[in-house]
C-alpha cells in the first residue's frame, strides 16, 4: 500500500485543503459570524480547512496564518454552541440545518448530526492539541452532547445512508465513552449491512451525493479504530463501496442510473473530489459545491479497483442487479437490473425498470461524458417530467418511459396518457450540434451523437447545456455514440460528413396503438422496442429478445 503522506493522494488533498482554505479566509463573514446560513454543516466544513491549512507550518499560504486560525476558530466555535445542549428536549444534541434568519434561534433538525457528528470527532482528535482552551471545552462538550443524544441507536432495516451514519456513529461514540454496549451493537449493524449489500446490492443505487456519506462516516471510523477486527471489517466495507464506485466510473463521471441525483449531480457530475483524490485522472473544477471532508479523510481503494476505473481502453458492459428495501412490505421487492457500457471516451447506460425514489429524483438514463473534456454539462439524455419537476432543473423523472441499452445506443420510448404533459424534455452537452427536422447531429468531447427524434422539437441554451423540448407524445427517442476515432476510420471525418451518414439510418418509429421503435446501429445490431396496450415493453436485438439473466449482484 502506498504511503498516503508521500503519495499523489495526499498531494491531491493538499490541492483541496489549499483552495478551500483560501477561499475561507477570504470570505467575508455574515453578521452571524458564520459564512452560510444555506446549511450549518458548510461553516464547519470551512472553517476545518482553513484551520488545518492555518495550522500546518509546511504549508505556504498566500494569507497570515495566525489571523486565519482565529477566523476558522471564531467559525467553529460559533457553529458548536448552534448545538441544542439542554437534556430532555426534542433533538437534544442536534444542531439546526438552515440558518436563516438568525442562526441562534434557529430550530435544530435530524440530519446534520449524522454525518458532522463523527467528523467532529475525527477533527477533535487530530487537531485539538491546536485549539485554543476555549474551543476544546466546545468541542469535548458537544462531542459529549452527541454521545447522549443517542441518535444513532437506531436498527439497520433500509440499509441507506442514514444507517449507514448511524452504524459509523455506533462504532466511533461507542469507542470513545467506553460503551461496549454500543459497539457490540454498531459491529452489529456493520457486519448486517455488509452481508445485505453483498447478496443484494446497494438500494441506493448511484445515490448522490449520498453515498459520499456512507464512504466518509466509514472512512472516519476506520482511521479512529484501533480494535484490528473492527478495522478490518470497516476496510471490508470500504473495499466494497470503492469497488461498486468503480464498476460505474469514467475519468470523474458517475455513469449510469442514478436513485438520487441532487443539481450538483445532475445534469452534471460536479460534486466529484471524493474521486478526484481517489483516481486523479481529471483536473481538479474550480467550483467545488460539496466539499465536506475530501480534503482530509482517505482511504485507498483497491489496485484492481483503481487499475480497472482508470483503463477504459477496452470497452466494458457492467450488469448489475439490486433491489429496493420497503420496510412495510414483508416481501422481496423485484430485482432491477443496472446496465453500463464503457468506452475511454463515454459512456451509457441506466436502469431497465422505473423506481419510485425519494423526492423522484431516478435518472432513468443517460449518456456520460469524461470530466474537463465538454464546457458545462457532461451528460445527454431524455425524459418526461414527472412530480417536482421545475423547469430549468432537469431532474424529476415520470414513469411514462420504457427503454433499450445495447452498448453505444439507447432506445426510449414514452407512453404519455391523454391529458397529460406531452412534452419529453432532453439534455444535451453544448459541443456543435447540427440540426435536422427531426434529429440533431453533435461532437462534444472525441464522440458524435446522432439524437434521433419521434416528433419536431425546440432547442433553448441554458447556462450548462442544451435543452430539447419534444411534444406531441407519445413518441420516442434513439441516440448512438459513435468515438471521433472510430467514424473517422469509417470515412466520415467531420461533424457534417457524420450527420450526413446517421441522417440516411433513421430509426422507424409507430406511434400508433402499438407504440415502437426499430434502429440498426452503425455497427448493424438490428434493435426494436415495442409497447403494446395492456402489455409490458418488449425489447429485442437481431429478432430475439433481450436477457437479463446475466445480471449479477
């Protein structure tokens, strides 16, 4: 294993303690004494950097760093006494989440404890021998707070983020009051959760940026263990999660289906420096709207984990089965099968079946490109809106939507009921796009996409992407992939030779009581995607239908 102090991962950490503490110290402060009053944890994400930056004699830094320690000292210490401390009332121990509009009346909430309560404890423990008496008193006394508060005395029945952040929580407070109780019950929880995963995959397929969460909560409590069994049973646990990350890796990108996806994930993959310290194959954005601990936690994934993420030069179809949890329901719920195909230069795929997700934000679909290769937005894909849907937020997907993967193509179709919206909303990366009555014709990154189309359609540019608007469903959408390289062999050399070509290979749609689509890629793979009324969607290549049998967890 490499020395993580002499190792490029530390130096990429070191970029992020170097950016995110600068920006700290220059950021002025609120009358509240805080920077954000959007979200509690985010002052104290901060202020850790810009105290470890300040603290850190090795490190040059472009600002004085006794005035830096006392700003992110004023900042922590401010954000520890927002802690409710008084035994007996509802959320003892909490902190509230939203600031606004004095952030010492503010009400606390359930969530920020979970994860920041065991990153205080990580940030105590390595850096409280540079507090000043005062913030060490706050920090033991909330830390004490947390420990009472018990919030993490919950069972493990979902097996998402939120346990997760319990089972850490168990683990971390359980060791350092000296409950065996309590450990007994987090080592418990642990081993559950790791068998349930193995045997049926995460429920929080692709959840973000969720499951940054379970990696930091068991990240923090592996590098505060000292017990060898528990410590090899969180390295178990962390090997699992870098694997399952790097099953759906491209250069930064989360390619794939997506149970949760927040707007700093989509349309974009922008909330990426947990895997810009892990793989390094992308440069660092500018913008960085989730920092949380990425900067200071790490734990090496896997060689082959990291070897197989980082070489995409041999395309590569991952098929992976999960299901959902539903505590209320005493049955298995279906499986759901996760198809991605990989190349160096893109990506697609998605899930086959539609998943009711909290607050409806599965992305069914998409074509992903590389981080740093495309301005803006590094993904394409279609879909109806759905419930929560707000235009300019292309998130929110409804069930009106069947789909085939086949490697570089994806065909979908939507079965908009009468009387309902029937627009499809598509996202496309800028590049240069040609446009066609029906199709669109694009370069973005080394690949061209032919976006072939049911019905007419609008383009509007939004800041990060290309928005199409499609109405008159039910109809449907075809899109293939083709690499710059790969259509270059073929004869076609530039963007309008490529549109030319993909112009003359239209795909047959019916929109009739039988709604379907047939498409012969550029390879010759003959595809066809039927729904038929009262009966499920058919999906077939070469004649035959398509198998999910060779899906595994």
């Amino acid at each position: 294993m490499v020395d993580v102090n002499q190792s490029p991962y530390k130096i990429r950490q070191d970029e992020i303690i170097y950016n995110v503490a600068r920006e700290a110290e220059s950021r002025p402060l609120l009358e509240s004494g805080l920077w954000f009053h959007d979200d509690v944890r985010n002052n104290f994400y901060y202020a850790s950097y810009l105290f470890a930056a300040a603290v850190d004699p090795s490190r040059e830094l472009p600002f004085d760093r006794v005035a830096a320690k006392q700003k992110a000292e004023a900042v922590l210490l401010e954000t520890v006494l927002l802690q409710n401390r008084q035994p007996g009332t509802a959320l003892y121990g909490h902190w509230p989440l939203g600031l606004n509009p004095l952030p010492r009346e503010a009400s606390p909430h359930e969530l920020p404890v979970e994860i920041m309560g065991s990153l205080m404890a990580w940030f105590c423990k390595h850096y409280s021998s540079e507090f000043s008496a005062g913030l060490r008193i706050a920090f033991h006394t909330a830390i004490g707070h947390i420990y009472r508060s018990g919030f993490y005395r919950k069972p493990v029945v979902t097996f998402g983020h939120h346990e997760a952040k319990y089972t850490a929580a168990k683990l971390i407070f359980g060791k350092l009051f000296d409950d065996e109780e309590l450990r007994e019950d987090g080592l418990l929880s642990l081993q559950n959760t790791l068998v349930y995963i193995r045997g049926n995959g995460m429920p929080e397929y692709g959840s973000l940026p969720w499951f940054w969460h379970w990696v930091q909560a068991f990240t923090c409590a592996w590098e505060l263990e000292e017990d060898p069994k528990i410590k090899d049973m969180l390295a178990e646990m962390l090997d699992y999660l870098w694997k399952e990350r790097g099953h759906f890796y491209l250069q930064g990108a989360w390619v794939g289906a997506h149970s949760r996806g927040w707007p700093h994930d989509v349309p974009a993959d922008g909330n990426v420096l947990h895997d810009y310290v892990q793989f390094g194959d992308f440069k660092l954005p500018a913008e960085m709207p989730r920092t949380e601990y990425a900067g200071l936690l790490f734990y090496e994934a896997p060689e082959q984990v990291r070897s197989a993420a980082l070489d995409r030069s041999v395309p590569v179809e991952v098929k992976k089965l999960t299901r959902k949890v539903v505590p209320s329901d005493p049955d298995p719920q279906p499986l759901l099968h996760s198809y991605a195909y990989i190349t160096e230069d893109y990506a697609a795929g998605g899930m086959w079946e539609r998943v009711e997700e909290f607050d409806n934000e599965q992305l069914r679909w998409a074509f992903s490109l590389p981080i740093g290769v495309q301005e803006g937005s590094n993904r394409l894909y279609f879909f109806h809106p759905g419930q929560g849907y707000r235009e300019g937020d292309p998130r929110h997907q409804s069930p009106h939507m069947e789909v085939l993967f086949h490697k570089s193509t994806v065909l979908s179709l939507y079965p908009v009921p009468e009387g309902e919206n029937d627009s499809v909303v598509g996202v496309l990366p800028k590049g240069e796009w040609i446009k066609s009555q029906e199709a669109l014709f694009g370069r973005a990154g080394k690949v061209y996409f032919a976006v072939y189309l049911s019905q007419r359609y609008e383009l509007k540019e939004r800041q990060d992407y290309l928005e199409v608007t499609v109405t008159g469903m039910p109809g449907g959408v075809v899109v293939e992939a083709v690499p710059v390289k790969e259509a270059a062999e073929l004869g076609f050399g530039d963007l309008p030779a490529f549109a030319t070509e993909m112009t003359n290979k239209a795909p047959e749609f019916s929109t009739g009581d039988d709604l379907s689509v047939q498409y012969q890629t550029l390879s010759g793979d003959q595809l066809q995607l039927t729904l038929g009324v009262g009966a499920g969607p058919q999906a077939s290549l070469g004649g035959s239908r398509i198998s999910l049998e060779d899906y595994v967890v």
